[in-house]
C-alpha cells in the first residue's frame, strides 16, 4: 500500500540536502549513461561490420600459390608455381567436406591487375576476372539487370560479360542500354549479359567488386592464352565441417601435386575466413566485457557517493530516529526507511540517464540512416531492451546495498542518546 507519509519524508530529506544529493546523483547518472552509450556505440560498430559480411560465405578459404621457400624434389627454392584445370578434379575428389569449389583468374595476372575496357570513345581500366558461377554464391551481388555467368558459358566459353555498377556508369549513359551491347577488353569484344551492384563492403577479394568486370573462367583462359593456369581457389567447408579441416587437406593435395615441401607454409598463401570472423567476433566480445567493466565502475562510484550521502542524512536525522525508536519503531522499519530513500535516489537518477542514453542513441541511429551513406562505421548504434533490464536492475540492487551501511548506523543508534544528540 502506498504510504504517503513516508515518501514526504523521503522528499524532505533529500531536499534538505538538495545540493550534495544532485552532485551525488549525477555520479549514477553518469555511470548509467556512460554505460549505454558505450555498449550502444559498440553495438553500432559490431552491427557494421557484420552487416558487410552477412552475404559472404564465412565458412570460406581463398589460397593462392607464392614463390617456394625451400628446395624440394630436386627443385630449388624460389620456384613459382601455379595451380592448374586438374586441381580442380583431385581437390573434389580427395575432399569430401567440400561444398563449393570456384576457381579464379584475372587477366593482367595480379590481384590488383587493371585493365582496358572500351566501349565507343568512352575507356577506362578495370579488373577483369575469370570466375565460375559459383564465385556468386561465395561472394554474392546483387543483379541489377541480366544475369551472372552461367556453366553453359564456360562449356561453350562464351564471349559474354557481367559489369559492375560502376562499369556501366562510366561506359554508358543512363538512357542507354547496356545488356545486349558490347565492350572490348585489350581488344576483344564482349557482349554484356549483366550488370551488379556489390553487397558486401566490408570483404573484398581482387579488387573493388564495382569496378570489376566476370567473364567465363574458360573464355578467360583461352582468349588471353593462360592455357590451363587457375590464379586461386575460394572453397566453402560443409556445414558440419570447420573451414580449417579444408583448408588442411586442400594444401596437402596441391603441395603434392606441385612438388612443394610439405613443410613449406610459404608457398601454398591462403585466408581463413572463418578463422577471421571468429577473431572479429571475439574482439567484440571482449569489447563488450571491457565496457561493462569500466560502465559499473564507473557506477560504482556514483553508488558509494549515494552511500555517502545517505550516512550524512543519517546523521542528520539521529533525533528523528532517536524518536521513532522510542514510540515502538521496529530495527526492520528503520532499515527499510533508510534502504528505500538509497533505492528511489539510485533509481531515479539512473533511470534519468538510461532515458538519455537512449535517447541520444536512437538519434545518431536515424541520422545515420538519413545520410544515405552506404557503408557507414555504424550502423543501427543502441541497446537491447534486455540490456536495459539488466542496468536497471544493476541501479536498484546498488541502491539497496548502498543503502545498508547507513541503515546499520541508523539501528545502532540507542533512542536515549540520540535524543540527547543536537
């Protein structure tokens, strides 16, 4: 039941105090606030960068060969090697936990290779690769016109083209129509079958995915004379296996295969990309430990302010108690007099700086989302309506245990002497 009495009195206290009970309960509405906005601001990064990884196939391994460190089978260290079209068949063969194999070759060589594209008098360069259709489901995009590659193109090996976004902005005008018409790349004519626009910002492999152009991997090879050489693999474990697993047996296949010490970890270069989203995943992890370590610090210190200032109104109103022990008031009354003036402090200035927080959070969310930006450092930056709980609860449990030393006090006053005390 609601005792009005005993909120007045609460009232009159921390009036009487007004000004140590405001500086007092900033420090809890700082702790709380600084608390959400750090755990809000990681959470707006974490959601950015995962964002920008949602569409690729995380459970991936890209490998690429190097010049070899040390001498094997009678070859010396040094020797470059390249993979080739049979590796494709013993890599399938030989694992079984593989899911999606993609070869890749890009013309120039390199993975930061450019070169020229022309349409009419309008040219640019462009990285140009060779891919099969199951790059797309590895490092998907998005079609804004056409189609992607297809296997019919590389049985056939298809003088046909997939743009990036940028590519066509540069080649054609917006009113004109770019499916059906042709480029020419280190002059040889293409016909463009589809255009993309890219949906992962945060990986990319080989290039700004834009500014690329896909052709059929065996049109690649043939046109530009790289025989049977593959520039790299991009291979997905199955979902019960660990890309690691994969990414093992694929390099002692082709370390066999290639005459390449089995011992050399320079020769055979590749990307664990599961391994990288599990290190991204528990720097953010550790993040979010450190921010609640330094949030209920930061708490912390606001809650022993509160207990500090409740030990003064307790000393202040020793005669008051002395009295109401004296008409019959029970230990338990007093301490909960004492315990809930310590709560409904706590409690109201953290529950200010929650509602701040939150507020403030929600506001960089919208303006974020009003300023178009397509890869923003953050994104959708705020709290879990769980997490909110959680503080509250953190403010109310260390407002009752700020609460508790001045209660004690408050109890061992005898009512003789505090009727005395002026």
């Amino acid at each position: 039941m609601f005792d009005l009495d005993k909120w007045q009195e609460i009232f009159a206290a921390l009036k009487k105090n007004k000004m140590r009970t405001f500086l007092t309960a900033f420090g809890v509405f700082w702790g709380i606030f600084m608390l959400l906005i750090m755990l809000g601001s990681g959470r707006g990064l974490q959601n950015a960068v995962f964002e920008g990884m949602k569409d690729f196939a995380t459970n991936s391994v890209f490998m690429w060969t190097q010049p070899t460190t040390e001498p094997y089978a009678g070859y010396p260290r040094g020797r470059m090697v390249f993979f080739r079209n049979s590796d494709v068949e013993a890599l399938q063969a030989g694992i079984p936990e593989i899911e999606l194999l993609a070869p890749r070759l890009q013309a120039g060589g390199g993975t930061s290779s450019v070169n020229s594209v022309v349409r009419g008098l309008q040219s640019g360069e462009f990285t140009i690769n060779g891919d099969y259709p199951e790059w797309n489901q590895i490092d998907p995009v998005r079609m804004n016109e056409g189609r992607f590659l297809n296997h019919l193109d590389l049985e056939r090996k298809r003088k046909v083209v997939v743009i990036g976004d940028a590519v066509r902005e540069y080649l054609f005008e917006d009113d004109e129509e770019a499916l059906g018409d042709h480029i020419r790349i280190n002059g040889v004519y293409f016909q463009v079958v589809g255009v993309f626009s890219p949906l992962n910002s945060n990986i990319g492999f080989g290039g700004d995915k834009a500014e690329s152009v896909f052709i059929p991997f065996t049109t690649l090879q043939q046109v530009y004379n790289y025989g049977d050489r593959v520039g790299w693999f991009a291979i997905t474990a199955k979902d019960d296996v660990p890309a690691g697993v994969v990414e093992q047996k694929a390099k002692e296949i082709l370390k066999r295969r290639h005459q390449i010490a089995p011992h050399d970890e320079y020769a055979i270069a590749g990307v664990n990309l599961e391994e990288e989203f599990n290190k991204v995943t528990g720097l953010f992890l550790g993040i979010d430990v450190l921010v609640w370590i330094v949030g209920i610090g930061t708490l912390l210190a606001g809650v022993i302010g509160i207990s500090n200032i409740m030990l003064i109104v307790v000393k202040e109103r020793t005669s008051e108690i002395g009295i109401q022990r004296a008409l019959g008031a029970t230990p338990r009354k007093i301490i909960n007099q004492v315990i809930t003036e310590s709560v409904f402090l706590t409690t109201v200035a953290g529950y200010f700086g929650l509602v701040l927080a939150v507020f403030l959070l929600e506001l960089v969310s919208n303006a974020i989302a009003a300023s178009g930006d397509p890869n923003p450092a953050f994104l959708n930056p705020g709290v879990e309506f769980n997490t909110a709980i959680i503080a509250l609860m953190i403010l109310i449990v260390s407002g009752a245990m700020a609460g508790l030393m001045p209660a004690k006090r408050a109890v061992n006053i005898k009512p003789i002497d505090a009727l005395r005390d002026e």
